[in-house]
C-alpha cells in the first residue's frame, strides 16, 4: 500500500519529484521488514554505482550484502522494529564495487501507517568523507604539534593580550610546553593572568609583548630573573594577522651561555693583558739587543783592525830575517783576523735583518742582479765564473734585502765551485701557482761541489758548516740570513744538491703580476 501511496504522490507532483530525485543528499525509501528499495533518488543512485533498473523492488542488503558486517543493517533493524528513528553524524561506508573508503552522516527515520504499524524506513544521508578526512588531518597536526612542544628544548608559551583603550593591560596564558613550566618551577600557568603570577615585573611583559601584537614585529630579549638566578633570551612573534592579539613566545635559558661568556671575556681580557705585558718585554729585550749588539760588533772591530794591522807591520819589520815557520803563522794570524772580521759583519747583519725600514716598492731582479755580476767581478775572474742570467720578474720587496739575498747565494756558488774547473752559475725563474696564489720562483744552479741532500734543510741553519774553514773560508751565516729576508717576504727558500754535481738553490716569492 504504502508503494503505491509514494509512486502516486511523486507521479501526481512532478515538482516535488524533481526536487527529491536532485537534491545535493541521498534519499532513499525502504519497504516492509525486507527492506526492498522503493524509492531512491539520483544523488544515492550515483554514490551506489547502480541503476534504477538494478535496484527497483529489490532488497536493500541483498544487492548491498558487504553493508550487513558494516552495522547498516542492525541499524534499519532497530528503527524498524522500535519505531524510533536513528541518526549518526559520522559512519563508515565501504562499498566492494569501489576502492574508496566513504564516510556517510545517516538519519532513519521509521514509516508509519495509520495503525501506528512501521511499514518501511525513510532514509537520508549525506557524504561528510571530505570533513572526516580534514578532520584527520587537524588531529594528526595537532598531535605533531603537541609532540613538538612536548619534546623541544626552548620554552614555548601562547597568550592572548588584553587591551583596555587601546593600550595592552595584560594577557592571559592559554597555553606553555614542559619545557616553559621547568624553568618558571610552576605547572599551573594556563589560564592566568601575568598579573596574577609575577605582579612585580609584569608591566614590562605586557608593555613588550603588547606591541609584538600590534605591530607585528618580532623581538628578541635577554633578562636576567634573579629570583630564580636565571638568564633568559625570549623570541615573541605575533599569531595571525594585523587584528590578532595572541603573540607567541619561544625561551631559551642562556644562563650556562652567559657564564661562559663571562669567562672567555675575562679570560680575553687576562690574555691580552699578558700579550701587552710579553711584547713590552719583548720590545725591550729586542731594544737591548740592538744595543749590545751595535755595541759589541763596534767594540770587537777596533780590536779586530788593531790585531791586523800590528801583525801586518810586524811582518814588514821582519821580512828580511822571517823563517818561513814565522811566516806560516804570521799568515795564519792574517786569516784567522780576516775571518773574525767578516763573522762579526755577518752577525751584525743577521742580527739588524729585521730593523731595516727601506720602504717596500717593485724590485726588478734582471738589473738588481746585473748590478750585482758588476760587483763581484773580481771574484767572478778569480773563479773564472760565467754567470748565464735569464729574463728575471719584478719583485715587491726591499730592493736592498734582495741585493743581499743574491750576493749570498751567488757567492756561495762561487764559494764552493771546484777547483780548477770554471765555475758556471745560471739564473731562471718561472711563475707557479700555490693555494690559489702566484710565485714567481728563481733558481741558482751552479756546477759547484754539490753537497749530500740529507743536508739540504741544514745548510740553512746559523753557524752550519758542511766544511771545515781551513777548506772553506766563511761565516755559517750566509744561508741562514738568505732564509730569514725571503720570510720577511712571505716566501720560501731551498737548496738542492748531489755530491760533486753541483746545487741549486730555489727562492719563492710572492709575485702580483707587474
């Protein structure tokens, strides 16, 4: 009856009709404990995958068997059997024709005869799978949120401020992680005022975070709370836009930090202190070394000349009646003078290499050293040397340092050349890069001795002979005074060499191109 009651009613009012069959939720009308379909609209037949034709008359669960272990059933079942309707805001929905998991808001409502007899069920339902799923979503985010503020380290609260004529009298603390309530020592901050807590010191809070909440700005502070013998560093940020009054705040304990900082800053200043202290000292001891030094070469020098030329004359006086042993130590008093004198010009030298204030300025080597070949010509004949000089760069330098570096290594080939062979001394450079930075490297080879390579870091050192000096005349200072002007020049300075083959000595120097 009730079949035939609903078929006319929606033939006989097109309209209404109309309305059901396209209205944005699913309508659906079952008869008879069976629950066949008597009516069902558009909207459902679409969220069903079927056909009026598929469905019309059928029973509901016997086309929908998967939605009977789904509870829809029990659900029909207790409406029509009590009488009362039933409705859910949120219930599942799997169909086996579809992959997709639904989510349905139901509402059954029983069908009543004039008898007071339930005769079928009047259903609606809407899809909510949409809000369901955002509604996941903002659970799941709010669960890494709280994850977040559980486990993070700095202090984090949320307030909301209050304002009274347009100026910020308090704020209200809504919500504090852990971490926020370890270092206030409190567990009973949301929902109080800043008034309430720290009364004291609470215009200060509210003056600052108010104006993060009206202007937007972020402001970082550092304070000391010596109630609770802490330093903290706050971070507050407003939350939302230009009408939001919440700021938000992140607190750092920096106490430890400061402490430290304290330290190295005392620390530093001690340092300094006793820098300032050993360079003055320094100085000092590097004025009175000067000073004994000039001191010592001036005084040793007149002796020096005296001894020379008092066994000068004396070997005039006795020049007719000299034996030759007299003459042999007459000589050997000559040369042993000589050398004195030229060890105490070396150390003198050594000694000042770091006191010569010639102003730095470009230095060409091709005519410092054809200045230098012109000057020791005298040796350079006695040697019967050829110097071969290649095309050398300009250097940035003291010219009068690099005159003296060349002399000293050239007068080492010459030095130590062999005997009755001509001496040969050939000078080249090249430019190389290191690290990113440009060298201009000169290299002296000669034809000379040679010398073992395990010495090669050796002959650098002050006083080192390779030789004993009855075979050799020199100071032992040579070298050594060409390694110190080369590192004032922030280069590099090494010797190469093999036992009567002759060496080579390399010098790098910064070089900038001109």
């Amino acid at each position: 009856m009730i079949r035939n009651v609903i078929k006319d009613f929606l033939r006989k009012d097109v309209h209404f009709r109309n309305l059901v069959m396209e209205i944005p939720v699913s309508v659906m009308v079952l008869r008879g404990p069976d629950f066949k379909i008597e009516f069902i609209n558009n909207r459902l037949l679409k969220a069903l995958q079927k056909t009026w034709h598929e469905v019309d008359d059928r029973p509901f669960f016997q086309i929908f068997p998967e939605l009977i272990v789904q509870g829809y059933e029990k659900f029909f079942r207790q409406v029509y059997e009590t009488g009362r309707s039933f409705s859910k805001e949120v219930v599942p929905l799997h169909l086996w024709s579809s992959d997709d998991f639904q989510y349905i808001k139901l509402s059954v409502q029983p069908l009543i005869n004039p008898l007071g007899h339930v005769t079928g069920l009047f259903i609606v339902a809407s899809d909510v799978t949409e809000l369901v799923k955002s509604r996941h979503q903002i659970a799941e985010s709010e669960l890494k949120y709280r994850s977040v503020l559980e486990l993070m380290d700095p202090g984090f609260s949320f307030m909301e401020l209050i304002f009274k004529d347009g100026k910020p009298v308090d704020y209200i603390i809504l919500e504090v992680n852990p971490a926020f309530e370890k270092m206030l020592g409190s567990t009973e901050l949301v929902g109080k005022s800043i008034n309430e807590l720290m009364p004291d010191i609470a215009e200060f809070w509210i003056n600052l975070f108010g104006k993060v909440a009206l202007t937007g700005e972020k402001v970082t502070t550092v304070y000391d709370m010596p109630e609770l013998d802490k330093t903290f560093e706050s971070h507050a940020f407003r939350i939302g836009g230009n009408e939001s009054r919440r700021v938000a705040v992140l607190i750092n304990d920096i106490t430890e930090r400061m402490k430290n900082d304290q330290l190295r800053e005392q620390f530093s200043r001690k340092l300094e202190q006793q820098v300032a202290q050993r360079t003055r000292e320094l100085e000092q001891s590097n004025s009175d070394l000067k000073q004994f030094t000039h001191l010592i070469s001036h005084d040793l020098k007149e002796p020096v000349r005296k001894l020379k030329f008092l066994t000068s004359m004396l070997s005039d006086e006795l020049q007719d009646t000299i034996t030759t042993s007299q003459a042999t130590y007459i000589h050997k008093i000559l040369s042993a003078t000589e050398r004195l004198r030229k060890m105490i010009e070396a150390i003198y030298d050594y000694s000042f290499a770091d006191f010569n204030e010639e102003k730095v300025r470009d230095t060409d080597l091709s005519k410092l050293i054809n200045v230098l070949v012109e000057d020791l010509d005298h040796d350079l004949k006695a040697h019967e040397a050829e110097v071969i000089v290649h095309p050398l760069p300009v250097i940035r330098g003291i010219t009068i340092e690099f005159y003296q570096l060349f002399y000293n290594i050239l007068s080492n080939s010459l030095k130590f050349s062999k005997p009755d062979v001509p001496c040969r001394i050939e000078i080249s450079s090249r430019i190389v890069t290191d690290n990113g930075r440009q060298f201009a490297e000169i290299s002296v080879t000669d034809n000379g001795i040679g010398f073992d390579p395990c010495f090669e870091e050796k002959i650098f050192q002050s006083f080192t002979r390779l030789h004993s000096k009855d075979e050799y005349e020199g100071t032992g200072l040579g070298l050594s005074l060409s390694r110190k002007i080369v590192h004032r020049h922030g280069g590099t300075i090494k010797a190469y060499g093999e036992v009567g083959k002759g060496a080579t000595i390399t010098v790098k120097l910064p070089y900038t191109g001109r």
